[in-house]
C-alpha cells in the first residue's frame, strides 16, 4: 500500500456528496444540546435577548454536525446512514480500517436559525505518505465540509484531519483495558471518533 | 437587555485566565450529550459494549457534545453577545462516566480587525486528573463597547 491508487488522487479537490439534512434546524434540539451542558445563555432561552441580538432564535454554532445525522432508521433506506463519506472511502480504498480524528477545525458564518435546512458537501484536500506512529502504520487526511442554509449562504466551514491505520500486532482489547493507560484511552478515541462520524451524515 | 452580562474587548488582556469550570460527569452526562447531538453509537449509552467492544473503562463523552461544553464555557466567560468565530479542537483522550472533568482557558491574544470587530483567541482545554484530554483553540468575537453587536456583523464586516 506504498502507493496512493489514482483513483483517491484523483479525489482530491473534487467536491463529493453534496446532501441535504433530513429535517429543518428546530428549536427543541437546541435547548437539548443547551440542557445537555448546562448552557443557560439567554440568547437560546429568553426571546427577548434573542430577538434584540440576532434578530431571532438561532441555534449555538457547535451544533453543525447536529443537524446533518442521519437517523438511525429511516423508510426506505437500506444500510447504515453515513457521515463523511469521503472519510469511509479512504478506509476503504486504502485498506486502512482503524480510523482517529485529529483534530478538527469549524469556522463560523452566518447563524443557523429553526426553519433552516443544511445543506453540505465534502472535499478531499490532501492525503499524507505512509507515516508510523504510536497508533500503527497509515496516512492522514484531511477533508474539509461545507455547510450552507436553504438561500446557499455559507454557515460553518470544517475542515477534519483523519488518520487511517492499521494497528500494529492487533493485540487484545482487554489488554488495553488491564493496562488502564493511554492505549486504551487513545483506543476508545479511535472507536469513538470513527464511529462518531459513521452516525453522523 | 434582560440583565445579561456582556464582556467588552477592552476588559479582555493576553494572559488573562478564564475562570475554571468543573464538572462531575455522570453516565446521564455522557448519554444525554450524545443525545443531543444524535450521535446514536452504543460506547455512548452502553457500558458493556464500552469495555469489551473499545476496550475501554466506560461510556465516555462524544466529541460533538464536547464541541458544545466548549462553547458553553466560553459564552459563560463573554456574555451573550460573544459570538464563535472559530474553534479548532485537538483530541488526545476521553472523558468517561465517573471523571471530573475541569475547563480552563487562557487569552493568547487581543486584536480588533480592519472592519472593527473585536477578537479574543483562548486556549482551552479540558483535563481530568490533571491531563488534558482535548484542547481547543477558539477566536471568540466580543463588543468593542456596550453599544456594538458582534452578531449584527455580516459579509465584509464579520471575518472570523
């Protein structure tokens, strides 16, 4: 796997998936997400404050990916519903089935607002030679997604850096867990994020 | 405005350290996040699979839902008319059912841009036992005096 089959190449730059949530941005998730974390900042509980800063409701900017998850079951789709396709691709065509998400990057536009519908799309932006770290043998990525509302204005800009690999020797998981230490933590990230985003459309 | 308070630009120094934030996670802390952010994966609700799927001690907290603990802990430092302009997050660990999790935030710089928009960049993070499980570096826009609104900005004027 020395060599990055053209066909990924040829990904990059291209803007893959274009999609549309499956429902309107609402109010409800909102103040969910605020409960969650104990947000009480007036401008997602009180109209007043929120009317006289934006104009409206809005829904707090970290709740992007919120609205572009698939639900876990829906008529008439078969399969699983996938996030960030162009992550599973890479998995795939690279033959790297362990994935982490490195660190990730959200740039704020306009306000997300109930009644909007997001819409998204993804490119792939570079993909690394092989590298080894502590992880195992593989290459990073880095994707970035563009979300818009209804009228086409740009709300967040994310730009995700992944890294596949294939995990050295494939000892045990319970192991990790005896061990108690970094490598079970750093395993759990790794289920975590990659499985994070195959929830997540 | 309803009494809220609002941090201005001018109070806003490099170095200036944010007040801690604390917080005992609980299993209803991890599956309500993931809820809230309809992340529906079972190493966020179920403990079993946790350990003997991912090897690790326990449900731990999404990153979505953690994306928001952040923003949480940052408009409680600004008020609401503290607006998110960017926030980059670099994920080292995981915060389990059980820890204590503790936010901490430091200003790194102070500047107002050519369109008049006042900026605040924070290193935060969020550690338990002392180790810091994931950082984020976020460029906060803040009134530049009680009068402005940093939410009104658009086009030209909001350069996050």
């Amino acid at each position: 796997m020395s060599e990055i089959p053209a066909e990924v190449t040829g990904w990059i730059g291209q803007k893959r998936y274009p999609e549309e949530s499956e429902f309107d941005v609402e109010r409800g998730y909102v103040l969910t997400a605020c409960s969650s974390v104990e947000n009480g900042n007036p401008l997602y509980w009180d109209e007043k404050v929120a009317r006289e800063l934006t104009g409206g409701w809005v829904a707090p900017p970290s709740m992007i990916s919120v609205w572009c998850r698939p639900h876990l079951y829906s008529p008439g789709r078969e399969g699983e519903g996938l996030a960030l396709k162009v992550h599973f691709d890479l998995k795939q065509k690279l033959g790297l089935p362990e994935a982490i998400m490195s660190e990730d990057e959200l740039v704020f536009h306009a306000p997300v607002r109930p009644g909007d519908r997001v819409r998204s799309y993804q490119i792939l932006r570079a993909v690394s030679d092989l590298k080894t770290t502590k992880l195992g043998r593989g290459r990073f990525w880095t994707i970035e997604v563009f979300y818009e509302n209804q009228k086409g204005e740009l709300l967040v800009e994310e730009r995700i850096t992944g890294f596949g690999y294939n995990r050295p020797g494939g000892e045990a998981e319970p192991s990790a867990v005896r061990q108690g230490g970094e490598a079970a933590a750093q395993r759990g990230e790794a289920e975590r994020s990659a499985s994070g985003r195959r929830d997540a459309k | 405005m309803s009494g809220a308070q609002n941090l201005t630009i001018d109070r806003v120094k490099q170095g200036q350290k944010l007040p801690e934030l604390g917080c005992a996670v609980t299993a209803t802390t991890v599956v309500l996040g993931a809820l809230a952010t309809r992340d529906w994966r079972p190493m966020h609700h179920d403990r079993d699979f946790a350990q003997v799927r991912n090897g690790v001690r326990d449900i731990f907290l999404n990153t979505p839902n953690l994306a928001h603990w952040f923003e949480r802990y940052l408009t409680d430092w600004t008020g609401p008319k503290g607006r998110p302009g960017r926030m980059k997050f670099f994920m080292r660990g995981s915060v389990f059912a059980g820890d204590q999790m503790v936010f901490r935030g430091e200003v790194k710089q102070v500047e107002t841009d050519a369109a008049g928009c006042g900026w605040a960049t924070i290193d935060v993070s969020v550690s338990v036992e002392g180790q810091v499980m994931t950082s984020c570096t976020a460029r906060m826009a803040l009134p530049t005096a009680a009068d402005d609104n940093p939410w009104r900005r658009r086009g030209e004027a909001w350069k996050p």
